[in-house]
C-alpha cells in the first residue's frame, strides 16, 4: 500500500511546491533559481537513475583509485571536444 501511493504524493506535491515557489519568488531572482536549476537537474537525475537501476548494495559502494583517473579521463575528453 505505501509504494501504491508514494509516486502519486510525490507529483502532488511537486505540484503544490513549484507553485509555491513560484509565488514566493521575486522577479529579480528567478533567473539565478532557473540558471541553478538547469545546472541541478541534470545531476538529479543521474542520481535518480543510478540509484533506481543499481543493484548494489550501498555499503558495497567504495571508490577505488581506478575511478580517480576514470573521471579526470573523461572530464578531459569532455573539455578537448
């Protein structure tokens, strides 16, 4: 019954929570809220699909030196191209 109606009260209240803060907001600072979302959601959402679809356990999860130079690897790569 409780994940029945956990996504259901999640949208609502996503909902009711950006029409709050829409309404709160001043005009002046709803570019910076927008240009920090558009940086936010993308690493939410990497972050909601890694956790959804990883079968690990979370203790399990241990950074190890490869992943170290895996990141620097691709962080290059990203700004070279």
């Amino acid at each position: 019954m409780k994940s029945a109606l956990s996504l259901p009260l999640a949208m609502l209240l996503g909902i009711l929570s950006y029409f709050v803060a829409d309404g709160i907001l001043p005009v002046v600072a709803k570019p910076y809220v927008l240009q920090f979302v558009a940086w936010l959601q993308p690493i939410l959402i990497g972050v909601m699909l890694f956790v959804a679809f990883c079968k690990m356990e979370f203790s399990a999860m241990r950074f190890c030196a490869w992943h170290f130079w895996a990141m620097l690897i691709q962080m290059a790569s990203a700004v070279a191209f």
